[in-house]
C-alpha cells in the first residue's frame, strides 16, 4: 500500500548539462569516463544510479528493481559537459595531464573531449595560494564576474540545446575560511559582490551564478561555497536543490565503512591515525597549510559524529585522531593512505588495526560525480529544494539545516537514500522490521 500519493516529478525528457567549476583530474575523469560507458568501453563501476538495485515491498516479494528503472533519471546519451578553469587546456589534453585514464580509453575519445574547453575562470589567488593560471575573466567588481558567469550559462545552455543545468564545484580547495558577516543573508552577498568584498571566495561567485541562473549546485570540495546563510536563503527562494561538501572517496569512505562497525559491537576506540600521500595538483594545493585546514576539518568530523562519545565515554571519551596529507609527486593521482587504528576490547586490552589503502583519486570520485550529476537533477524536477541530505552518502562533511548534526555512517545513509527514492513514488519505506513477530 503507499504511504502517500507520490510526489510528481517531470520527465527527464531532453539534454542535461552539467557544469563544472574546475575541469582537472576528477572532472575529466568523470567526463571521459562517461562517454567511454557510452560507447560501450567500460562499466560505471561505483555508480549506484548506473548499477544500484532497490528492493521494494517484503524480502520474499523478490521485487528489487534497478535505481535508473524505478525512478526517472537522465540516461548517459542525454548529458552534455562543459566548465571553466583557470588553464585553457580543452578535456583531452587535461585528461593526459592529470595522468588517471590510460591511452586506451583516451585515444578513442579524443575528438569528443577536445571539444570541451573550459571558459574562462573567475579565479583569486589568495584563496589558491599554490596555483596560477592564465584562463580568467577580468571584471570591474565581483558582481560583474557573476554577471559574466551567468552569460556563460546562459550561453552554455543555448549552444548545447539543453533543458536543464546541474553545476558541480570540482575546482582546487579554497583556504580555510568562516562564514562572516557577508555571508549571513543574501542581501549583505550582494552588496559585498558590488564592493568586492575579500571575504567573498571564487566558489561562492559560480554558487550565486548558477542559483541566479535557476541550476541546482553541488560543491566537491571541502571550503563553504554554497555553505552559507546567504546561498542557502538564495537556493530557498529559487526553490533549487544544493548538496556538499567534499566527495567521500578513498579514507574517509573507509573510516565512514569501519567505525560503524566498532560502535555496532561496542568495541572501543582509542586512536586513529591517518596519513597519505598524493601527487596529483589537488595534492601540491591541499600543501599549503591553509587549503589543507578545509580538508582536515571535513575530515575529522566523521569520527565523533559516528561514535557519539557524549553518549559512550567509557568507549570513545577520549581519541587521539589525527589527519595528515603529504605531498608527493611520483604517486600522481595514485594515492597511498595508511591507518593506523588502536582499539580495545573485552576488559580494556588494546587492538590494533592497520589499513593500507592504494587508491585511485579520482577513480572513485568519478561515479560519485555522475550519480549527484542525476539525483540533484531528479531532485530538482521532483520540487525537492533547499540541503539535500538524503545525499549525504556522498559527502565527507554533509551540509545540514542549522541545529542538527550530519549523518556519517555509510549503511544509514544508503537507507535514507533509498528510503527517499520509495518516498518519492509512494513505496513503503523498508525499515528492517521483522513483521512475522507482530502477527
Ligand atoms: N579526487 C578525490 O578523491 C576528491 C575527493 C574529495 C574532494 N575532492 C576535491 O575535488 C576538487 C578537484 O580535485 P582534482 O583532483 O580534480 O584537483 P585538480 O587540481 O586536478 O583540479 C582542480 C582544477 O580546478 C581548477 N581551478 C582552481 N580554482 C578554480 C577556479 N576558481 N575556477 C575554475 N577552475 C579552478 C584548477 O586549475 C584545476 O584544474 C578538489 O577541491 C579536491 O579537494 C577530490
């Protein structure tokens, strides 16, 4: 029986562009990788819109549909990609820099992802301090920036006769910074466009230009962006959906995967230590101090949240957890992450645990990308507005309505997820009940 008439959500007839902020190792991972399951080249492995199943109704109605089937998503053939970065290089020739794709899924895609050139960027040093580039937009004050962001769009979605616009933040990690006083509500943002505040980072520019433009927006990366009284009131009186921050990939997907597990058989914890080393430019960016500062503070907050030591001081009172990322280059975009876990058991006796995680960055990030790419898509069309936290699956540092605390543990974001999706057409939500007991 459904719960309640479900909710209506327009077709995803037509062309879907997707607009990406920052066109380096995971976006043209996640570009390239898309037109190469397009053709049949590989499997959208990690996507759960592409491969992910729901089951519906009881475990022996046998009913577990595949996502992409049960609620109406862009399909591959209609997405479009374009972008802006501060170099001008087009897809192709970013895809062989960042080093992730190998020739043969490059080669066949050549022409197709050389014709992806990045607009030019709205771009400031200080909030990049490792970086330079030459592809940028000049503008009498910030707010003509985003005026000149939002003609992009406006220009983006006419060449490319698209319906609709999704906008993913995959640009460098911005410094570490608070919201401030011209953050707190729309009208001191756009003030502060017009006088070019220096609180006002290049993020937060194409945040206000997509929303101003109607387009659902998403932030990769760990520094506010859309995070902000001022952009959430905006995204509100659009009704637009917005999701972040920081892509759950490689260590803190595993530290969201095996705390759970700890806190589930009352184990105790002690310490985390984690390190890693990574060569690729998101890598030479998150060297400088301040850039990494937004990385550890998405980072550490998943511990606490998930082993609630407010409620178990005995278990989890008193950690010792520690982040650290080092820049190496010969590892490209190969990352290397140790962890060291002590732990204790029956009676307080110590255990250790060592995780040696040889991953791929941007390998993991892809699907990730392409799976917000069409649920901050569908959300949109099913009048869903405002935090999407039913993603929060996807995210180091999930953004919440202002009094609650973020949901970090995998599985119970999977089944909010899910139970979302059976919300939206009216199914049953699955809680794991056991009926018989109650007949
Ligand atoms: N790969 C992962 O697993 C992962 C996980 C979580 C978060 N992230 C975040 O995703 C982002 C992208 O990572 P990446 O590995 O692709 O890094 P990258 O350095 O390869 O790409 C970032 C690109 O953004 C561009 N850029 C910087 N500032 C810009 C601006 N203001 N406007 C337009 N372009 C700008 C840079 O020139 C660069 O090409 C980073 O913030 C990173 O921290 C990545």
């Amino acid at each position: 029986m459904p719960l309640k008439p479900h909710v209506e959500v327009t077709p995803a007839a037509g062309k879907l562009g997707i607009l990406l902020p920052g066109m380096g190792a995971v976006a043209t991972t996640f570009i390239a990788g898309v037109l190469a399951i397009r053709r049949g080249l590989g499997t959208a492995i990690g996507s759960l819109t592409q491969l992910g199943h729901i089951r519906l109704g009881k475990r022996t109605d046998g009913n577990s549909p595949a996502i992409r089937e049960y609620v109406p998503l862009a399909s591959l053939d209609d997405l479009v990609f374009g972008g802006w970065d501060i170099f001008p290089e087009n897809a192709y020739d970013a895809a062989l820099r960042a080093g992730v794709l190998e020739s043969k899924h490059l080669e066949p895609l050549r022409l197709e992802l050389a014709a992806i050139r990045p607009m030019t960027a709205v771009f400031d040093r200080s909030f990049v301090k490792r970086l330079d580039g030459p592809n940028l937009k000049e503008g009498a004050s910030k707010m003509e920036l985003a005026v000149q962001l939002m003609d992009d769009i406006r220009a983006f979605k006419r060449a490319n006769h698209c319906e609709r616009l999704v906008a993913i933040w995959c640009g460098s990690t911005e410094v570490y910074r608070q919201a401030s006083a011209v953050h707190a509500s729309l009208a001191a943002f756009e003030d502060g466009l017009r006088e070019s505040s220096d609180d006002i980072a290049p993020s937060q520019i194409y945040a206000y230009a997509c929303l101003k433009m109607g387009v659902p927006y998403v932030n990769g990366a760990p520094n506010l962006s859309v995070d902000t009284p001022a952009l959430l009131e905006l995204a509100r009186a659009y009704r637009l959906p917005v999701a972040g921050k920081d892509f759950k990939t490689g260590q803190t997907l595993m530290k969201t995967i095996l705390a759970p597990g700890f806190k589930a058989r009352m184990l105790g914890l002690e310490g985390w230590y984690s390190t890693n080393i990574l060569g690729n430019r998101d890598g030479e960016v998150l060297d400088d101090p301040e850039s990494f500062r937004s990385k550890e503070v998405t980072k550490l907050g998943v511990i606490d949240h998930i082993l609630q030591p407010h409620l178990y001081p005995e278990l989890y009172g008193n950690i010792s957890h520690v982040v650290r990322i080092n820049y190496y280059p010969p590892r490209g975009d190969n990352k290397e992450g140790w962890d060291n876990i002590d732990i204790r058991g029956w009676l307080g006796y110590p255990m250790q645990i060592k995780v040696n995680f040889l991953c791929r960055d941007s390998i993991l990030a892809a699907p990730i990308l392409l799976d917000l790419a069409l649920f901050m898509d569908f959300a949109q069309r099913a009048g869903m507005h405002g935090i999407q936290e039913w993603l929060s699956f996807y995210w180091k540092s999930p953004m919440t309505p202002d009094g609650l605390y973020p949901e970090h543990d995998l599985f119970i974001q999977l089944m909010k997820l899910k139970n979302t999706l059976r919300y939206t057409r009216g199914d049953e939500l699955i809680t794991h009940l056991g009926a018989e007991y109650y007949d």
